[in-house]
C-alpha cells in the first residue's frame, strides 16, 4: 500500500470498537462465533435502529466517511434524509462502501450468500477492483465486514475469510443488519454516493478524475417483507438521490458524465425497483446495471467551474414505492 494513501481499517478501528462498547445503548447484540470472531447482530434478533444504521454505515465508509440524517428533504412526506460526504471518495466508497466481495458457503436450501461490505475488502483484496484502485491495506489490524443479511456466516465461511485476509478469526469483526431492519434501512440507502461512483467505474471515466462527492437521499421507511424493503431501499436513491461530484478533466468530458449517469438514462427506469425485480424474474442479471444511480447528478468540471445537471427528482414513483402520499 502507498505511504501516502490511508489505512482503511486502521481508520475504521476506533468506530468498530465504539460500536461494539455502545452495543447496549444501540440495542444490537454482541457475540463470538465458535472461532473466536466477533459477530454483532443490527437487526435479527436485536432490535438495531437508526443512530445504530449511521454508525454502521461510516463503518462501510471504511472511517473515511461522515453520515447524517437531517430534515429538510424536496418530500413533504418523507422530511428526513440521509446525506454522505467522504474524505476520500473513491477510496471510502468503491474500495470499501461498495458490496462488492461474494461470499458463500454449501449449496440448495441450506446455502449461505452474502455480498460483503467494509474494509476488510482492502485487506483480502479478492476483486479485480483493487488492482485498479491500486490500493491493498496490509496495515489493516483486523478484517472488519458489514454483511446485508440476517444469517450468521457459517464457521467454515468465517475461517475462510480470515485465511483470505490473512488474519485469525478472532481478529475479524461482522456487522450484521438484514435489508428489512431500521439499521439495514439507513447503511443501504447511505451507499447514495456509492452508487453513483460505481455507475462513474461502468461508465468508463476516469476514478482517478473524481476529486471530490457529496450525496443524499430520503431515508426510507423499513418493511417486513424483503422485497419491499429491498426495493424501497433501492428506489430512495433512484427516484430521491441526489450527487455532485466535483471532477478534473476536459469539460466535454463532465457534461457527458453528467448526461450519462442518472437513473433516468436506463432503459429500465419507471418503475418501482420492486416491480422491474419481479418483472425481471427475480433475476438481478436481467437488469440493466445502468439502473442503479442516483435520481438527479450535478458534476461540476473543476478546470472551468461550470456545473452540468441531469435527471430529475421523482415523487410519484417514490410515493409507489414508499407508499405515502406526494
């Protein structure tokens, strides 16, 4: 790792170990597998919450990160939102916000799948992402995960991922928060910026040419059912995400960007993420990847100071989805 780009976990310690001293105060649970890491629960069996939600999302952020919720949002119905700025961007977003390590363990009705957040992705560097980011945590002291689930990663999955990060399982620490929890609510929809820097990555721009982000969106209502809350997660930053991002390069090259990424500039952009899902057969793949973006974009070329806007608020569909009126 470059002496001048920042450990993420060394970053991210202090708020893992406030969140595991809190836990009571947060009303999660804090427990150790057979193997020695600790697992905290945000939401199966604990009751987690929002101020628990915030905190686990700086801990995506890989400590690099600030998240708020604030009133003051363009819908009546829903005043509350969540906002996202990072230090570092690209680094905290992509390099350890984004769910981007598949882990899974056994096969058929008792197979365990869950898409690993955090900055332990840095430490195991097990995606071709990071050899683009150029970036590896070697400094990393522990492997810490956030896991959208509401399954306990089995004993031979959490061995495996220590072996990757080349630690014991006791130095590993997993964060816990199922998409249809108060907590799972708050860490997804915060990935506001994320997403938009993810969609920047397929787009083809530059990273290295995003100097800076800010984003927010509406803080969603929880459901029961996991396909609403996933899809009301989704659609809080689809119909309701708002992001400037602040880039070097040609201007040419930021009014393009700007046009590009919205959500509305998918094929599949209408609907509430939930129907298009089902639609889709259930089939992530069947999805155009273009989809998952932001509401409305402005990208602001920093070499001439001109600020390009695209897309557009939607809150007919984020009433569909939240199901609330205008």
């Amino acid at each position: 790792m470059s002496e001048a780009r920042p450990s993420l976990g060394q970053a991210a310690q202090p708020l893992v170990a406030a969140l595991v001293a809190d836990a009571a105060a947060l009303r999660l649970e804090v427990g150790r597998s057979a193997t020695g890491a600790t697992i905290v629960d945000g939401g199966i069996a604990a009751p987690g919450g929002i101020e628990a939600g915030r905190r686990i999302a700086e801990i995506c952020l890989g400590g690099l990160g600030r998240v708020e919720i604030t009133a003051g949002s363009p819908f009546p119905a829903w005043p509350f939102r969540i906002g996202v700025t990072a230090s570092d961007p690209v680094l905290a977003c992509l390099g350890s916000q984004y769910a981007g390590w598949s882990l899974s363990h056994g096969e058929g009705e008792g197979a365990y799948f869950a898409m690993a957040s955090g900055p332990g992705r840095a430490r195991a560097v097990k995606e071709e992402l990071f050899g683009e980011l150029a970036y590896a945590d070697e400094a990393a002291p522990g492997g810490f995960f956030v896991l959208e689930t509401d399954r306990v990663p089995p004993e031979a999955l959490i061995e495996r991922v220590a072996a990757d990060c080349r630690l014991s399982p006791s130095d590993l620490v997993f964060v816990l928060t199922p998409t249809t929890s108060l907590a799972g609510a708050v860490q997804i929809t915060a990935r506001v910026l994320e997403v938009a820097l993810h969609k920047v990555h397929a787009l083809g721009f530059p990273l290295r040419h995003v100097r800076d982000g800010l984003g927010s969106a509406p803080l969603p209502p929880p459901s029961p059912d996991f396909l609403t809350a996933m899809g009301r997660t989704n659609d809080a930053i689809l119909f309701g995400g708002e992001v400037q991002l602040f880039v070097d390069g040609p201007e040419d090259a930021a009014r393009e960007l700007a046009e590009k990424l919205p959500s509305s500039a998918s094929r599949d952009y209408g609907k509430p993420f939930a129907t298009i899902f089902k639609e889709a057969g259930f089939d992530f793949y069947r999805i155009d990847p273009m989809l998952f973006s932001p509401a409305k974009v402005l990208v602001t070329a920093l070499a001439s100071g001109r600020t390009f806007t695209a897309g557009m608020l939607a809150p007919d569909l984020l009433a569909q989805s939240f199901d609330g009126a205008v």
